[in-house]
C-alpha cells in the first residue's frame, strides 16, 4: 500500500518509510543517485574493516566494563530476566552491550528514514558480535518551527538530545553507541553526548533530501519556499506559485538540500573523525547510505573498542581546525561556530573557542558552490565524487591536520590515501587556485557593538563592508512585519535583538526575516544584525550571536534607530558611531532595562512555570561566544 501523502513509491510500514521502487527510477534528478561512490565506499570498507563479523568468543574478548555491571553474576538475575524478555540469549551476556540510538521520527522529512538505518545499524553490529540496544531520542524541526514561538526550542533540543543519551547510556550500563542522526541540532547534540560519556562510538549521517523539481524544472528546496514567501508579500509571487513551489520543493526524506546546518555538520563531524569516511555526501534515499549502515558500522565500533579508540582521543584541537577548515571550505552554516564550541567544550577543550576558529577561516578559501549562495545542492556534491576528493586536496595544499586520528584508528591523512580527485569538468568545488573567496566567509566580529564576538556570513555579493542607519526591532516577529510592510529600505542596517539564548530564551534562527529581506530584493541592500542565530541557508549581509546579547546588558540592546552602524568585514569590527560618553550611559540604561525583564521572567517565567525547558534553559545557557552551552 502506498501512502499518498508520503508521495509515489513510498509504502508506510509500521511507521517506516521503505521504497516500494528504486528512488532512481522517481526522481526528476535521478542522475543525482549513482553506484559509483559506493564502490569506494566499498573499498574502504575492505581496507580498513577486513573482519565485518566476529565469533562468540572473538566478541566476548572484547572490553565490556561498563554491561558487565549490569548483568554479570547472581545477583543481575533480575536485570538479565528483564533483558531476556526483550530477546537476549544467554550467549549476549557475555558480549559488549551497544546502543544503537537515532532522532527518528515523522515530525520532520529530516529524520524519516532514520529508522530504517537504525535497524540496519542494528543488524550490522549484531553481525560484529555485539549486542545492538535500540532507543530513541528527540529532533525539532527548524524549517517547520521557522518564525514561531517554537522555534524557541530548536536549540534546546541541542542539550536535551544530548541529556537524553547520556541519561539511557549511563542508566543502561552501554559499552558502546551508534548514533543515528539527520536534522540540524542532531549532529552537535550527538557529538556533544559521545564526547560527555566518551565510550567507542560512532556517528551515522541520516543523509540530505534530493532537490525538488520546480514548476519551470529547475532545482529548487525549502529556502525556495521562504523566498517564494517574501516574494508574495512583495507581490511578485502569485498564490498559485507560491502553491507550487510549497507543493514540489519537499520530495521526500532527508535532511534539507544545501550546505545548510545539516550538511555542514555532518561534513564537519567526518572532517572531525566521529564519522565513518563517506558517511557525509550520500543521499538520503540512496543505495549507498543504507549499506553504510548494514555493512561498515558494527565492524567499524568492534574496531573501536578492540583498539580502545574513544571519542576524546579523536576530538583533538587538530580535529576541530580540521572540522572548521571544511565548514570553510564548503561555504557551510554559520551555527557550526556554535556547535564547534560546544563539542570543544565536550571535548575538555574550553580554550578552543571564536578566535580559534577565526584563525582557521582566515587561511581557508571557499571552494564549494552549493546552496544557498551557490547552485547546487549536496546531492551534487556526491555525484561528483562526495566530501572525500575535498579532504583530500586540503591535505595536499596543507589545509588539514593528516595526522589527526579517526574512528577508523587510522590518521586522516591515511584514510585519505588514495582517494581519486574529481572527475573533470565537474561544477561543485573549484580548484585552490581558483576559489570562490580567497578567505572564509565566515567572519569572527569584535568591536563596541560585539565586545565579546559575533559571526558573519559574507560570501555573495553583497560586499564585505557596510555602513548605515539601524532601524531596530525588538523581536523577529517585529522584525518580520516591519520587511513585508516595507518599512526596511536600502541602506538600512536591521536590528533584531531580544533574540538571544538568554533573551530568546532559545536563539531562534532569523530565517523568516532574511527569506523576507531576500523575497523584496533588498539581499545586499541592507544589512541584519541579531543577537538570534540565522539558518544555514540564510544569504546576504547577516551578523549574527552578536555577545553580550541585550537580555544580560549587551550594546546592542542600547541602539537607537537612526544610529549609525559600521560593519568592516576586513577589519573585523562593528562599530556604532556614538561618542564614549553616550554609549556608557545607554550602556547603564541597558543593563537596568536587562535587570528588569530577567526580573520579570522570574516572576511570569518563559513556558509559563519556572520547571518548564524554557525557564530552566534561561536560568541555566551560557552566551553564544561559549556555544550556548548548559551549565549547572
């Protein structure tokens, strides 16, 4: 049977999505789904993971310190009875416990085919002769969330989905983890969880969504839908073309097109060493991505915990410049700077931090032309030949660490050996002597508006410096309506504050209002500043994680519209242009104005009681410049 609402060739089993057809055979760009990169992938399974299954007493030699507490003797009869009814033998007992955990679920087009790589990973470390635990935890979508109250919670489920493994990790006595993850928050979250608990474990991209095919056959996605919005506010978009564009830009599962925050992260946790090599550029309805799952990962952990390879043993300062250099490279999210703060943090690394990142983006030029500043998506960037040809070339222009270890227990620079380059003629990366931007386009922003940092994304043409009159709102939705009346003209640098991990409380993405910036035509036109964060597929002239944020007395809660604002990208400053003296007294004002809305959240807390994740969030989120990460 095949469900209509989950499109042709789709059939709804017990909550799962399966293909009833081959997705090539579908899909308007089926050209995108090839077998080529999987017989690399092959390859490199053959190379670094010779055994793919183990005997019994091959396994039960391996390390189990943490399932031998739990079942181990005659007095773990009571938990061995409970396991046993869950479908453990006797011979299980005896081997490593791994949790085999994803971000399934139907909430979003990210996480649909979770379930089914869950099951499969399952059957591949079964098959290396450990013992898969399935579990789930949570995901929020942003696309869905975008420009509501909810998406106050995006990037809290960040610390919940790490909370959550952590809690059944610990709880379950697991000797290992799978984690299984598609939508934005699901790959820090993971990572941030296998560096906390730091037992063998791996991560497994969910995959990117294929591009959908336009009404005028062009590849389009959601950013096409949110521009398509502010088009129609502008008038220029009609309600049957924007119909259209709603009903064809999502064609089925996966994480969203581009080298938005999904794709960013995933590349940036391969670059990392967390994940298998080639986890990051298959599709998600592939071929390639579901024997990933079956064929490479149990081998893979079983390799991990014979080696004793644990996640902060591949987390190295080297790691995460190498993580940072292909968040570069790529043109990727600027939440990665977020996230690759948090997992510093994780990591025991609290001195890696925006400088740090800035000194890698300042040396890596942009490479990729992807969505959303250029024309192709991720699924492009496989057919072409995936992540690794990349890796590969900035090991050779010494851009990466190579001796940094992965979780094959190899270097890098090892995984990467022989690895062919880019056939020619190819469109998605451009050679070193020719890139898209000499230096990142991501910019670390100090100055008397951001004394502790902010981030900007300039990579377009929308120039590298601006300078105008702030026109300031107090929140995105103000914010939102202020650009759909027109009341943003050219010149205008827009001002959203109040939106900050603290002020939020949850640092919504600004995506609505750029999407609305983009859909009148003022992209480049005008500048935004935010204390908020932006999606990754946000373009233009955009700064956001603006630290202090205005809820704890930040600068940019004492702007005035009408001030003058200067952004000097390569000066790395924004600065208002106020004397000394009147900043200091809008300073005091700010922090008195600050001092009374956290008083007034104690009194009438954010989600309405001081035990909801909002209020607990406020009370507990550092800013943005430390990740946003939650501290007791």
């Amino acid at each position: 049977m095949v469900h209509k609402g989950l499109g042709q060739g789709m059939a709804y089993v017990r909550g799962i999505i399966y293909y009833s057809v081959s997705p090539n055979e579908l899909h308007p760009f089926r050209g995108l789904l090839t077998k080529a990169p999987w017989n690399a992938l092959r390859r490199v399974s053959e190379e670094f993971f010779r055994v793919t299954a183990m005997s019994s007493d091959s396994a039960a030699a391996l390390p189990r310190p943490h399932s031998a507490l739990v079942v181990d003797g005659p007095d773990r009869a009571g938990a061995r009875s409970m396991l046993r009814g869950v479908g453990l033998k006797s011979a299980d007992f005896a081997r490593p416990q791994v949790g085999v955990v994803s971000c399934w679920a139907t909430v979003t087009p990210c996480n649909l085919n979770l379930r089914e790589l869950q099951d499969l990973a399952g059957e591949s470390v079964r098959e290396a002769g450990l013992v898969p635990m399935h579990f789930n935890t949570v995901t929020v979508s942003d696309g869905i969330s975008m420009g509501t109250p909810g998406m106050r919670l995006s990037l809290i489920s960040r610390e919940v989905i790490a909370d959550s493994i952590e809690t059944v990790t610990l709880a379950e006595g697991f000797d290992g983890l799978v984690c299984l993850g598609a939508c934005d928050k699901n790959m820090p979250g993971m990572a941030m969880a296998m560096l906390r608990i730091n037992r063998p474990a791996l991560f497994v991209y969910g995959g990117s969504i294929l591009p959908g095919c336009g009404p005028k056959g062009d590849k389009v996605d959601i950013r096409t839908v949110y521009e398509a919005i502010g088009g129609y506010h502008k008038g220029s978009v009609s309600d049957k073309e924007l119909s259209d564009i709603e009903e064809c830009a999502i064609p089925g599962p996966g994480s969203c097109a581009g080298m938005y925050t999904a794709n960013t992260m995933s590349c940036a946790l391969e670059a990392m060493g967390l994940a298998l090599p080639g986890d990051a550029s298959p599709p998600a309805v592939s071929e390639e991505k579901r024997r990933q799952a079956r064929h490479l990962v149990g081998a893979a952990l079983a390799n991990m915990m014979r080696c004793g390879i644990r996640p902060r043993d591949i987390v190295t300062r080297q790691a995460l410049e190498n993580a940072a250099a292909v968040v570069s490279a790529l043109g990727g999210s600027t939440n990665a700077c977020l996230h690759l703060v948090a997992i510093a943090r994780e990591a025991g690394l609290a001195d890696f931090g925006l400088d740090e990142l800035q000194s890698v983006f300042q040396r890596t030029p942009v490479l990729a032309d992807l969505f959303p500043s250029g024309c192709h998506a991720m699924a492009d960037l496989h057919e072409a030949g995936g992540l690794r040809p990349l890796l590969r070339r900035m090991l050779s222009a010494g851009l990466l660490h190579g001796s940094a270890v992965t979780c094959t227990g190899r270097t890098l620079a090892e995984d990467l050996k022989g690895v062919e380059d880019y056939p020619a003629g190819q469109k998605v990366i451009r050679p070193m002597s020719d890139p898209i931007k000499a230096t990142g386009h991501l910019i670390i922003f100090r100055g008397s508006l951001c004394p502790n940092g902010a981030v900007g994304k300039l990579i377009g043409d929308e120039g590298d410096s601006f300078s105008g009159p702030a026109i300031v709102y107090e929140n995105e939705e103000a914010a939102y309506v202020g650009v759909s009346r027109g009341q943003v003209q050219p010149g205008h640098v827009v001002v959203v504050r109040n939106e900050g991990p603290v002020g939020g409380p949850g640092m919504r993405e600004m995506l609505a209002v750029t999407a609305a910036i983009q859909g009148r035509g003022l992209s480049g036109r005008v500048a935004l500043i935010t204390d908020g964060r932006f999606s990754g597929a946000t373009k233009g002239f955009v700064v956001g994680h603006v630290t202090p944020e205005s809820a704890v007395g930040g600068p940019i809660g004492a702007l005035r519209t009408g001030d003058q604002i200067e952004i000097d990208g390569p000066g790395r400053q924004i600065n208002v242009r106020l004397a000394e003296s009147e900043l200091a007294a809008r300073l005091s004002e700010a922090a008195t104005v600050a001092a009374e809305a956290s008083a007034e959240a104690k009194a009438d807390p954010p989600g309405g009681s001081r035990t909801s994740v909002l209020a607990k969030y406020r009370r507990l989120v550092r800013q943005a410049d430390e990740g946003a990460i939650v501290v007791s």
